[in-house]
C-alpha cells in the first residue's frame, strides 16, 4: 500500500528563456539569427522576481544555460532570493534534434553554467517543449548518468507537439531505455474523466479561463498530488516585439500577455502552500516509491 505522504503543495515554476527562443519561432529565428533580436528577459525576470517576494512565495526557475551565460547576474539574483536554480537545457533544442550524445553536451553545458553562477548543485530539469516522450526516452538514462534527481517534462497530455497520454498525473518513477529510474514530476493536469486535460500554465492559462487551473488545483490538493504550474517571463511582458509568425502561432505567442499578472495574482491569492519542488524531494520520492514504475518506451 502507498504510504500516505502529505504532497499538497504547490509549485511555481518558470521556464528563464528569451521571447525570440520559443520552439514556435524555431523555423524562422534560430540561434543563429537571436542576436538580432533585443533581449528582454532580465527585466522580465524582475518582474516576476518581485510579484514572488510580495507574495511571499518561492518557486522553480528552469534556466536556459544560454541565458544564463549572457546573464549571470539574473541568475544569482533568483538564486539569493532563494529560489531553486534548475536546468532547462542550454540552447532550447527540443531533444529530438539533439540525440542522445548531443542531450548529454547540452544538459552538462547548463549544468555547469548554472552551477559555477549559483554555486549550488543543480538537480532538476525541464525539457525545452516538454520534449522527453516516448522515442526520446534515452534522455531519463542521460538524466541519472548526469546526477539529476528529478525532472518534470513528462506532459500526459494529448498535443501536437508533445505529451504522454497514458503517463501518471502524480508523481512517479519513470524508467528510460536502458533502465535508468528518475523522479518524474508532472505539470498539473485537471481530470475529467479519463482524460487529463492540461491547465498547468503557459498558453493554457493566458488563452483558458483561469477557473479551469483553479479546479486543477483544487482536484490536486484533494487527491494530495502537487500542484506543478509552469510559465515564461515573457508571458508576463505585453510589450515584447512582434515577431514574424503566421496567424495560429501569433495568436498562440500573443493572446492575453496583458492579463498575465493579475491572473497570477489570483492564483496566488488562492491559497495552499506554496515551495521550490527541490524542497519537497523526500516526499516526493517516497510517494513516488509505492507507485508502479512507469516505462517510457512502452508507453502509449
Ligand atoms: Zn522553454
């Protein structure tokens, strides 16, 4: 039987990349063309920096290595305001692109920025675009080798772009292609039904009517699974330039950056505790250890 571990809290994390550097406008402005776009984040950084410190909460902040070489400051800004400092890869290849010799540069690349700037060992990770599925499962054996101890890419949601349908909604172990075992730790999902339907944040919360994050959370506090939410600097910056995107993606990219910040001011206000997902690890694991594995490759 499962141990009965108290896992209702919540997490505020925040994916630290550029606007320019989305998956969306990965075509159109590659790395090799992100100079010729102004960089924002910084500021936008600050802005969230001080909506966490007057709501009194700390959070995850999944790093772009990248950015963080170009803005060590930021970095040991987020670190000394005592949040968790965790990698979001270096250069936003979603793992597809990268293989598994190119994820483990790229992943060890961010760890040491990230490390060498905070002066703290780096645990964590996301996958830029949610990209650990089920044909890049190598990546959790790259996780372990590489010291991680948790990582929340795992989507179990149906999308385009990524998503693992059938994969848990709580927190579990999660096995690679050649048996590594990694604490995976979901972003929320709202169910209904048999479906789980994703409300963790991004462009679900600024195009979504916030009650839909609201019910998500409340199911997750019931059910004692934590509330893992996940959003952009950018998405809280009106003002970031246009880029060149046809007519879904603009409306994707754009739609309701102006009313970002006070919808998080309402999930903030709404409760529940709220902590770094590296603070809560023991639990985690140990919830984790008294649920069936979950093997990646054979998902469906
Ligand atoms: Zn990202």
């Amino acid at each position: 039987m499962a141990k009965q571990i108290d896992l209702d809290f919540r997490c505020i994390s925040i994916d630290v990349e550029e606007y320019f550097q989305i998956e969306t406008v990965y075509d159109v402005i590659g790395p090799d063309r992100w100079d010729e776009w102004p960089s924002r984040v910084v500021e936008q950084v600050d802005v969230l920096l001080e909506l966490f410190d007057g709501y009194g909460q700390k959070g995850t902040f999944f790093i772009l290595g990248s950015v963080a070489q170009k803005h060590g400051g930021m970095v040991r800004r987020i670190s000394d305001a005592g949040h968790e400092i965790a990698s979001h890869g270096t250069m936003h290849d979603r793992l597809h692109r990268l293989g598994r010799r190119g994820f483990m540069e790229d992943l060890l690349r961010s760890k040491q920025i990230l490390e060498d700037l905070c002066g703290e060992e780096v645990v964590g990770y996301r996958a830029p675009t949610f990209s650990i599925m089920r044909e890049t499962a190598w990546a959790i054996d790259v996780l372990c080798e590489c010291g991680f101890r948790y990582d929340s890419s795992i989507f179990p949601v149906v999308h385009n772009r990524y998503g693992v349908p059938s994969a848990p909604a709580d927190p579990y172990f999660v096995v690679g292609e050649c048996g590594g075992e990694l604490l995976e730790v979901p972003p929320l999902t709202w169910r209904v039904g048999k479906r789980k339907l994703a409300v963790a944040g991004g462009g679900y919360f600024r195009m979504l009517p916030l009650w839909l994050m609201k019910l998500g959370l409340k199911q997750a506090s019931k059910e004692g699974r934590p509330g893992v939410l996940y959003f952009h600097p950018w998405e809280f910056d009106a003002d970031i330039p246009r880029m060149p995107l046809g007519f879904l993606s603009r409306l994707r990219t754009y739609m309701g950056l102006s009313r970002s910040v006070g919808k998080l001011d309402q999930i903030a206000g709404s409760g529940g505790v709220w902590c770094p997902i590296r603070n809560r690890l023991e639990g985690l694991m140990a919830g984790a250890d008294g649920r069936e594995r979950f093997v990646l490759c054979e998902a469906d």
